[in-house]
C-alpha cells in the first residue's frame, strides 16, 4: 500500500453527546450538545485544542431555531474565523460530510467539523412536566451562515396530500407492502420478518454505548401490539418506528492527511472516506413504478463500489438508512447484501435514536469506531463498510465507503442525479380517475391504536397512477389480515375505494 496523497482525506474523530435526564433542566440544549460532541470528537483524535485550527463547521439544520448554529459553535470554540455552513432539511444528510471531503481533496480547506444535535426529549419533558426551559437566541443581527444548502424538492404530491398522507412513517409502511407482495410473503410472515429484523438491532443496540436504547428485545416483544407498542401504520407498530424524540449530538471530524501529521494526530484511528456518490433525483413515492426496490438505491451502490474498486461481497459491515423497516429491507436487497454482512451498527434509528435530521451522521460516526482496530469490524482481513443515507420518500439516496487503510485512488466522489432520473421517470398521476383499478401497495393507518382508515397506491389500466382512501373501518381492518397489493378495487369519484364486484 502507497503512502496516500497529502490531501487525502481522513476522518481523525467522532464524538458523541447523550443526555437521557427526565428532568429537562438538567438536559443541555441542541446547540451545547453539539459542542459536547466535537469536544468529544477532538478528544477522540488525541488533540483537546483541534477546533480552534476549524476551518469550516458544517450543520445539520434540526428541529431548533437557531438561524447561524455554527456561529455560536465557532465562537464558543475559539475559531471565529471558520466558515459556517448551514444544510437545511431535505438535503441529503451526507452532503455536508461528502462536500467536506471533497473541498479537502481539492486543496481548498485542510481541517473542519460536521455536526448535528436535537433536543427533543428536553421538549418533550418541558412539556410533560410543566418546567419550562429556553434556548439560546442570536442576536438579531447575527450574519447567515457563510452557505446554506436549501433543496426546493416536495416531499409528496399533491394528490398524496390531498388523501391525507403527511407522516414519513405511513409512506414508508406502504412501500413494505409492496416489498412484502414482491417476496411472497403473507401478512403475518411479513410481520414476522420484521420483529425477528429488529430484535437482531435491539441487540446491536445493546452493545452500542451510544444507543437510546439499550434493553435486548425478543421478537415476540416487538411483534406484541400493547399500549407501549401500539399499530401506528400497519404493518409497523411503534417499537420499529424512528425515534426522533431524543437529546443526542454526533460530530465528525475531518482532516488532511498533512495536516494530520503536522498536528501530530495518532494514525491508527483514522478512517478514510474510499468513496462517496449520492444522488438527488426526486420522485414522488405514487409516481415510483416500482415501490421495493429503487434505482437511486441500485445506482449509487453500484458507482460506489466501482470508485473503491471492490465489490459488495467485500463489504464486512453495513449501517443501511433505518428510518423505518422498508428502508432497510429494501436497500439491503438492491445493494446485494441480504445475508452478506450486518445490516446495522447502530442498531437501527428506532432503538439507537432517529434525530430529526442527522441520523445518517450518528451512522457514519459509528462506522468509524466498528471499522477501528478493537471495534467489532477491525479485526476483518480488509474492513470494509457501507453507509446508506434517504432522503424524503425514498427521494434520494447516498452511500459512502470507509476502511482503515486508503484507496489506490484516494477519495472519489460522484453525482448521479442525471443517471438516475434516465432510470426512474415518474408515472402520470391521474387524479380524476373512476373505475376498476389495482392496488400496488397500501397501508392502514392508526389513532391511538385504533384503525382510521386505509391509502392504497393504485394502477389504472391506462398505466397512470392514482391514490385513493378508505374511512370503512371493516375493510380497513380486512386490509391488515388479507393481502390486497394485486387486488382489483372499485374507484369512486370522491377518492374513495372498494372492493371490486368479482367478474
């Protein structure tokens, strides 16, 4: 192996900041948990006084007000000249990382941070217990960051909208339909692939310091609908649904090979980025042609493996997106890795904690302490892993490579949004449409436990897409016991759906 290119770049820390206290006053806010988590990071990479030589400091944008949060990071952290860097929801949450590294291999910065923090718990026990807390507020004043990365893509279309369809976990549940009829699986062995899945996590989770949650769960726990764990969009029930409501920081910290040495960082904990593709083409999920598997998915994995030059079976460990199940199920079969390597080292965003906007982050973060000498993946011949990252519906996707040991061709990166889109047109959405239609997917939805009613993503026999609903409570209820993906059903002028009368 070569000795790599000044330039290259490397990751030299990873920090993390949890604060799991019922008392919100005793929980720090988004912001102080981010500059808890690069204190750790700058620990982690052997130099306590790293930030101040920050060039750049990259934000997650979260749940949080604050209009300039590397502003308030770069003050309280000694570096007031660092370019602050802001990426707002629906930007891919790799992006800020990919772009560190690229901006580090080109020779325009040597040294920066990439960071996200949520503090949702704190609000969520502010307002359980009546104790009121604050966060800091800029001045009015304060300068917008330096760049802000903002995307103008939608998260759903209209039609989905005008159905009543809002909630991530509710398009991701219909998807798993699809995924399931695709498989051949029946309703309740399609449940049970999912309990057994997460049950694996929970103790991944359990080995995981940084995990929200840490208890081992049996499949038969998960599977359980009970007032903990109620049906929230069938099939998934709370306990494999994102986490978001969590007081957690991670921070990444990014370096030159040169600047590295020059500081005298210690070699054997760096990770180096192989390579990084993303892509940024967005269709709506109704408009998808296929719902269990995706070409952003296929694509980026595969020009991803081709920049690193290895392939899948050299990946030993993978962190897929874990938002919700189909995520997961899904990625694993168009990356070619079911069965080929852990799905997870975090232990999914359900059990380890799903932040509002940076989970892929805490999953990178992760990767970097498996893949070192001593974590659970340094021991491997050739460590190897794999990140995924979603945006939206399965709107974007990205995936980086990292190892222990440099690439013969350094850190390569790429942008395929354009192949994508030339493999993923959307269909036409017919929203008028009346008559016989088939289901392609469909989930019931819940209110406190209690089935509301049913979206069913549907093909006209013009090959246009519509959606359509259903608020009777019996053929709800008929959907979570039959598979109805392949159904005919009857489309009524209101939007509404039945069974269709048999031929």
């Amino acid at each position: 192996m070569s000795d790599p290119a000044p330039s290259t770049p490397v990751i030299v820390g990873v920090g993390f900041c949890q604060v799991k206290s019922d008392d919100p006053r005793e929980c720090p806010e988004a912001y102080r948990l981010m500059l808890e988590a690069i204190g750790d990071a700058a620990r982690d990479a052997g130099a306590a006084d790293l930030p101040r030589h920050f060039e750049s400091i990259a934000v997650q944008k979260g749940s949080w007000k604050y209009p300039n949060p590397g502003r308030l990071l770069a003050d309280a952290l000694g570096c007031p000249d660092a370019r602050t860097i802001l990426a707002d929801l629906g930007v891919l949450q790799l992006t800020p990382f990919f772009n560190l590294c690229r901006e580090i291999a080109e020779g325009r910065q040597s040294l920066g941070v990439v960071t996200g923090g949520e503090a949702r718990y704190r609000e969520l026990r502010s307002l359980l217990t009546g104790q009121a807390v604050s966060d800091t507020e800029q001045p009015a004043d304060t300068p917008p960051p330096d760049e802000f990365f903002a995307t103008p893509d939608p998260f759903s279309s209209e039609l989905e909208q005008q159905r009543g369809i809002w909630a991530p976990g509710e398009f991701y549940a219909i998807a798993d339909s699809a995924y399931r009829h695709h498989h051949g699986l029946d309703v309740d062995s399609h449940r049970d692939h999912i309990a057994t899945l997460y049950s694996a996590f929970s103790h991944i989770a359990a080995d995981n310091p940084h995990a929200w949650q840490r208890q081992p769960l049996s499949a038969a726990a998960i599977r359980l609908i009970d007032r903990k764990n109620a049906m929230v969009a069938f099939p998934y029930s709370k306990r494999v649904m994102s986490q978001w409501n969590v007081n957690q920081a991670v921070a990444v910290i990014v370096c030159s090979v040169a600047r590295a040495r020059e500081l005298g960082l210690d070699e054997s904990h760096w990770i180096y980025p192989l390579a990084a593709v993303q892509s940024r083409n967005v269709v709506a999920l109704a408009r998808k042609r296929t719902l269990h598997t995706h070409p952003g998915t296929v694509l980026t994995g595969q020009r991803a493996l081709a920049l690193a030059g290895v392939s899948a079976d050299d990946i030993t460990v993978a962190d897929l997106y874990s938002c919700f199940p189909s995520a997961i199920l899904c990625a694993a079969d168009d990356l070619g890795l079911r069965g080929k390597c852990p799905l997870s080292v975090t232990g999914s965003m359900a059990l380890a904690g799903g932040p509002f906007n940076h989970g892929a982050l805490d999953s990178l973060a992760r990767m970097v302490e498996v893949l070192r000498p001593g974590g659970s993946a340094g021991g491997a011949a050739r460590p190897l892993g794999l990140v995924t990252n979603i945006s939206g519906m399965f709107g974007k996707q990205a995936c980086a490579l990292l190892a222990p040991a440099p690439g013969d061709g350094g850190f390569r990166f790429a942008d395929i949004t354009d192949e994508v889109a030339a493999q993923d047109p959307p269909l036409p959405i017919d929203a008028g449409y009346t008559g016989t239609a088939t289901v392609i997917a469909y989930s019931v939805m819940y209110n406190k436990g209690t089935i509301s009613h049913a979206i069913a993503f549907c093909d006209t026999p013009d090959g246009a897409r519509t959606v359509v609903r259903t608020d009777d409570g019996q053929l709800a209820e008929r959907m979570t016991r039959e598979e109805f993906v392949g159904r005919a059903v009857q489309v009524n002028a209101d939007g509404s759906f039945a069974v269709a009368a048999a031929a």
